[in-house]
C-alpha cells in the first residue's frame, strides 16, 4: 500500500462541523487551514443579542447576523449523547459552568472552546475572515477571502465546507400576506419573549425551535397560536396546562384586516407571524461550474450527503444531514474525508457515487418524500453513522447512546415543558460514563505544526 498522501486542505468555518473537520484531517497528516467569518470559534452556538435589519430575513441587502440562538435556548438531547465520540460531554465543577444534562447554550459553547484547547485547534484558524469564493482552477481550488484589508487568493488541493445552515431562513407561503397589516419575523431573529407582551402571535412549525418559542412567548403573549403540519384532529384546540395557547392546522389565508384563517376554518386577529419554519442551505462562496446545485434545499448530488461524485474527495461537506445528533455524526464525516484525501480510505468511483445517489434520489420520489428532505436522516442517523464508521474502521455507534437517544425522544414528545428535568435513564447514563473512563486525551500538544 502507498503511503498516506499529505494534502493542503481549506476548511470554511469554524463552528463544530469546522473544528471537526480540523482534527481529523490534521490527525491524518494534512495541512489545514480553517476560514472563520467571526472573531472566535463556536459557529451557531455564540449567542448574539442583536438581530438582522430585516426580522424576516428575506432581504438580499440585510444586516445579516450569524446567530440563530434565543437567549432561553437549552440542548434537546442529552450532552452524553450530544458529545463527540472522542471527546465526550461530561460536566465539569469549572466556575460559571452548566452541569445540568440539557444544558444552555453557552455550556455548549464553552465546551467547543475546551475541544479546541484540548487539541490546539486555533492556531490553524483565520479569524475575521469572509470567503468570497471557491473554484476551481486547473484542478486545485483557489480560494479568494478578504479581511480588513485587501482580498487575496491562495491555492488548495481540497476544501471541505463546514459554514453550517442556520442563518438564511426558509419562510412559509402565505395567501394574501401581502395586504395583512401585522408583523412577521423568522425564529433566526428570535431572542426573548418580552417584545411580545401583550401581543396575539402565530408560531408556524413544529420543530425543537418552535415548541421552545411557543411556550416562551406564552409567559408574556395575551394568546400564542402555533400552526403545524403535523397536527391530527385529536390535538386542535387549546394545549393542555395553558389558558393562553392553541394548536390548529396550517394557515389557509391571510387578510388584510389582520385575520388570519387556519385550514379549519378557524380565524384569529394576529399582531405577529414567527416562523419556526427551518433554513435554507447557501453557500454563495462556491462556484463548481454548475456540478453542485441547492434546488428546494437539495444540495446534490452528493454521495452519502458528504462526496459530489465528479469533485470527490476534493471538495466534500460536512454537517448537511438534519434532525440528526449532530457532533457524533460530523466527527465520522471528517474522519472519512480526512482519510480518503490521504489515500488510506478508497471511495467508489465516480460512476459508482453517481448511480448511488440516482438510487437515493429515486427511493424518495416513490416514497412521497419532496425534494426539501433530501438531508432529512432522522429515521436512519444512527445506521448512517454506523455506515460511515464501517467506511473508517470505526467501531458502530454506543447502544446505550442509540437508546438514550430514543428514550429523551420520547419523553420530548410526551412532556416537552419537562423532559430536560425529569429523567430515569440512569443505568444508561452509567453506562455512558464507562465508555468515557476508557477515553484518553489526545490533545495538549498533539499536533507540532
């Protein structure tokens, strides 16, 4: 076998699919360098009081903030199974910490920076620093970026992008919002409830973001009415232990005399439409001649959400899949580029990724699935990871974190106002805490360039 090739590797981002991607392809042996927009490490996890200029974040011409976290924000899985598999989550008796299992925000936060420390991961990142593109040119990517000062172009032999997707926001459709009077806003631009004292407000969407909103609104809201998709017959009407909030189908119409009309036929005078209603992928540094396309947040064709089949392994993706436990998940993604850049790992050919992804594409049309949850894995995370990882030489995904997993999956759905505080997984908590007594550190050190 040859020996691992060394290559020079272009990271765009430095949130935790980022700082990832930076240890695995450094632990393989390539040169790195991480592109970060801000002034620190962190991505969507540095929580940012301010707002865009535009609350509903449509227009092209905004103030945009990087930011999509609220203030009142805590992790919906548990941190055992939130950490990396190399570097587990365990709370520490550190001053100013959060030791609780679904902690705030800003233990997340702190524990990147302790990920990073523990590994010296910040000396190969360019803070304050805006990718303006990415291209290729005579088989090597040149990278153009710009800081206070002048732009400037260096040459890679691979990028890996790792910018995340939480800051351009998809909105609902609406019929006739245009004429109706009230206020709109998208989650992205979402910090605390207390603007919205006294007020009537829609929430649109079902997911982590809105049952958090929804209920963080309703502590100052006069009514909060949260419109979903997913609601059956049987759960319409006022939400139980709440005197101010109701659950109804989606919006059917909009009208100009503030009303607005649930498919029901029920009606309510609104001041504010949120939209809880996701983002959309956006990469508008990256220029592939028209071989990586995003049509209705499809972001393809990508073998396994990671490899555009014709680039591979030279420009890959790391953290698109969603509804997903995501750090586990990034870290057996850059595992895999990192290994199959240096040679040690053989991918498919480009023939074979292509006819791959056809299949993929083709099981979700007869399955009724739309386009826009291609990266939808919610279903399948844990046996993708176990792919992944076979791919790696990687041992599966833990059980009990498969069932821990599954165990605050439940308990969110039954109990969400509870469930980060009543828990009685402690023989599965035990056994995740054996798994990390068998961890070393590999940091402090452990890279000399």
């Amino acid at each position: 076998m040859l020996p691992p090739t060394t290559q020079n590797v272009a990271v765009i981002g430095a949130g935790a699919s980022g700082l990832i991607a930076a240890l695995e392809l450094r632990r393989e042996g390539h040169r790195v360098v991480v592109f970060e927009r801000e002034d620190r490490i962190g991505g969507t996890w540095i929580y940012n009081p301010a707002t865009e200029s535009d609350p509903l974040g449509t227009d092209p011409s905004r103030t945009v903030v990087q930011s999509s976290l609220y203030a009142s924000l805590r992790t919906n899985i548990p941190r055992e199974v939130m950490g990396f598999r190399d570097y587990p989550f365990v709370a520490t008796n550190a001053a100013n910490r959060d030791p609780r299992r679904f902690p705030g925000h800003r233990e997340v936060l702190d524990y990147l920076n302790d990920f990073a420390s523990e590994f010296g991961l910040t000396k190969f990142v360019r803070f304050g620093v805006e990718v303006k593109r990415v291209g290729l040119e005579g088989g090597k990517w040149k990278v153009r970026w710009r800081n206070s000062g002048d732009q400037v172009e260096e040459i890679y032999d691979a990028v890996v992008v790792c910018n995340g997707h939480f800051t351009e926001p998809r909105i609902a459709e609406i019929p006739g919002i245009e004429t109706w009077p009230g206020r709109q806003i998208h989650s992205h631009n979402y910090r605390v409830p207390e603007p919205f004292q006294g007020q009537v407000v829609i929430v649109i969407g079902s997911s982590a973001s809105a049952v958090d909103i929804s209920r963080d609104i309703a502590g100052v809201a006069k009514e909060v009415h949260i419109a979903s998709r997913s609601v059956t017959d049987g759960t319409i009407g006022k939400l139980p232990g709440y005197d101010n909030m109701w659950i109804h189908p989606i919006i059917e119409r909009a009208h100009g005399d503030g009303t607005v009309v649930f498919q029901d036929g029920s009606v309510v005078s609104a001041d504010v439409i949120l939209h809880c209603t996701g983002y959309k992928f956006h990469f508008p540094f990256l220029d592939t001649n028209g071989i990586v396309t995003v049509d209705d947040n499809r972001v393809g064709p990508l073998y396994k959400h990671v490899f555009p089949p014709l680039l591979a392994p030279w420009l890959s993706f790391v953290g698109l899949p969603w509804k997903v436990v995501p750090f586990p998940l990034c870290e057996l993604q850059s595992n895999w580029i990192a290994g199959a850049l240096s040679g040690r790992i053989a991918l498919p050919s480009s023939d074979e990724m292509m006819a791959d992804v056809e299949a993929f594409y083709r099981a979700l049309d007869e399955s009724g699935i739309p386009k826009r949850y291609t990266h939808n894995i919610a279903n399948y995370q844990f046996e993708y990871n176990d792919w992944v990882a076979s791919q790696c030489g990687s041992p599966p995904s833990e059980e009990w974190r498969v069932e821990m997993y599954s165990v605050a999956a439940k308990k969110r759905t039954k109990r969400p106002e509870f469930y980060r505080d009543e828990w009685d997984d402690h023989h599965l908590v035990r056994q995740a805490h054996e798994d990390f007594n068998k961890y070393t550190s590999k940091g402090n050190g452990f890279f000399s360039q």
